[in-house]
C-alpha cells in the first residue's frame, strides 16, 4: 500500500510540475498563439517553443539566431539608420510616444507568416501607432517569393478582411528591388566592377531582415498633408541623401552601412569599433545629413522658381 501511494504521490508531483512549466509532448504540442493569437502574440509562441524544444529559454542577446538578438537589431536599424538619416521624417514619433510594436515571426511556412501579419494589422486597425512585423526566416534571400507574399496579403486577405480603407503594408526587405530596377556594374565606385548592384535608391526599402511595416491608412494621410500634399518629396531627398552617401562610401560601401543593423552606440557596436571609427561615422552622418540639406533645399528653390516662371506664362 504504501508503494502505491508512493507511486501515486509521484505521478501527482510531476503532473504538477508539468501544469506549472506548460509543458507538453513535443509531437502533440500546440502553441496557443495559433488559436489565440491576439491574446499571446506570436512573440510569445516562439519563445515558448524554444523553451519546449531546448527545455530552457535562450538569454543569450549575442546569438544571431535568437528572436531577442533580432528584435534588439532591428530597434537598433530603426534608431540608427531609418531616424539617424531621417530617411522617414515620421519614424520617431511612434518611438518616443511608445506606439511602436515590433514583432518577430520565426518560419517560412507560408501560412504561419500570412496569419500572422493578419492577425497584426486586425489589432492594428483598431489602436493607435504602427506594428512591424519581422519575418527573419521568411526567405531573406529570395526577394521574389517574399514579394508574393506581399502581394498575396494586399490582394487576397486583405480584401477579403475590408482592410485597404485602414491598413497599409509597406515592405522592406534585404534585396528589395524596384520593379523596373535591374542591377547594373559599379564600374565608378568600387574597387571590384564584376559586382553587380542596383541603383542605391533602393535601399530606402532594404532591411536586415524581411519585414512587414503594417501603417494606418489615416496616419499615412495626416503625414502627406505635414508635405503640403506631396508624398514624393521624402522620396526625392532621400534620393538625394542616398546619392550622397554613395558618392562618399561607393555604393557596396553606401549598401552595407545603410542595412547594417549594428548602431555603434550599442555596447556590442563599441566592443567591435575604436573610438577613432565610432567618431569617424558619427562624422559622416552630420556630413551627409548636412550636405543633403543644402543640396536639396537648392533643388526645391530652383523648382519653385520654375514653377512661378511657369505659372507667369500660363497667365
């Protein structure tokens, strides 16, 4: 009798130790996230999937492959780079007011990133800020597939979900490319003219990782109208800034800065470089910043001189 009731004890014991730690088979294991997304996010299921499949939790914010590591990377691109150049004069309001989400979605099956990036934009739809879903498994290095996931998400789910009056998608990618861009011989810039690269002007949409950058249509609008109506004139400056930069770095150089997540004011960043590099780039920032300025506002003086001239013969 009392090893039975010893036998009993222990079954009750590690049923409790399983219920506490969620446990379960890895075979019949579900994650809630699936059916319940909203309420756990999928941030959540990958790391409780990692806890189940290594039977403890990764830390360790120097494992590339780890979604904090990923996260962590990707504020840090944003900081740096997307506000750092002001590339998109928007950016940094959502950071500082905390409206910004950003959410790591590990796998390439498609399935599991389309629901995903659903499941997003229904709860973006209804509060305030912006959502980026990162997709770091979501072939990094196959634009093209990539891109039909995209298009997939804006022609069939989210007309099928009424989604195009209140959400926008704009995708960003480690190879984006234009439609009508092709990679052409940088023959000029750098020391290795076999090297095929596009235009650098389409590094406003390349990223460390695949990316979902899920936008409220109403936001989008309230920031052309801060443009006095005219969406195309971040694209022109950025154009400007990025022509720049390729002017002092060539375009491999100018590409790798631009997509490189490291900020080098993160500790990591200032293990790696001396204080003479970190200076060194903290220099040309302000100088690109600087040069863009000047060079852009004589452009857009010039173009409102021509639009008065223009204007003085239509009269």
């Amino acid at each position: 009798k009392m090893m039975i009731f010893s036998i009993i004890l222990l079954i009750l014991c590690f049923s409790q130790c399983c219920s506490s730690f969620s446990i379960k088979a890895p075979n019949t294991w579900i994650p809630k996230a699936l059916t319940d997304p909203l309420s756990e996010g999928f941030s959540h299921m990958v790391k409780e999937k990692r806890f189940l499949e290594g039977l403890q939790p990764h830390h360790d914010a120097q494992d590339e492959s780890s979604s904090e590591y990923i996260e962590s990377q990707t504020m840090q691109w944003i900081r740096s780079k997307i506000i750092g150049l002001n590339l998109c004069p928007f950016a940094e309001r959502p950071i500082k007011t905390n409206q910004l989400s950003i959410h790591i979605v590990r796998g390439d099956d498609h399935e599991t990133i389309s629901n995903a990036v659903l499941d997003f934009m229904l709860m973006q739809k209804d509060e305030p800020g912006t959502s980026i879903v990162v997709a770091p498994d979501y072939y990094p290095h196959d634009f093209e597939r990539y891109l039909s996931m995209v298009q997939f998400l804006e022609t069939r789910v989210m007309v099928a979900y009424e989604l195009h009056d209140d959400i926008q998608i704009a995708p960003f990618h480690p190879e984006f490319m234009f439609d009508d861009v092709g990679g052409n011989s940088d023959d000029d810039n750098d020391a290795n003219p076999s090297v095929s690269l596009p235009p650098i002007e389409v590094a406003t949409n390349r990223s460390p990782y695949p990316m979902f950058h899920i936008l409220k249509v109403g936001d989008v609008a309230k920031a052309v109208q801060k443009l006095d109506g005219d969406p195309g004139r971040v694209w022109r400056r950025n154009a400007k800034l990025l022509n720049i930069l390729e002017s002092k770095l060539g375009r491999i150089g100018a590409f790798s800065f631009l997509i490189d997540a490291k900020n080098h004011n993160s500790s990591t960043r200032k293990e790696e470089l001396s204080t003479e590099q970190t200076e060194s780039e903290d220099s040309l920032v302000r100088e690109v910043l600087k040069q863009t300025k000047i060079e852009f506002e004589k452009e857009e003086a010039m173009e409102g001189e021509k639009q008065t001239i223009r204007g003085g013969w239509t009269r």
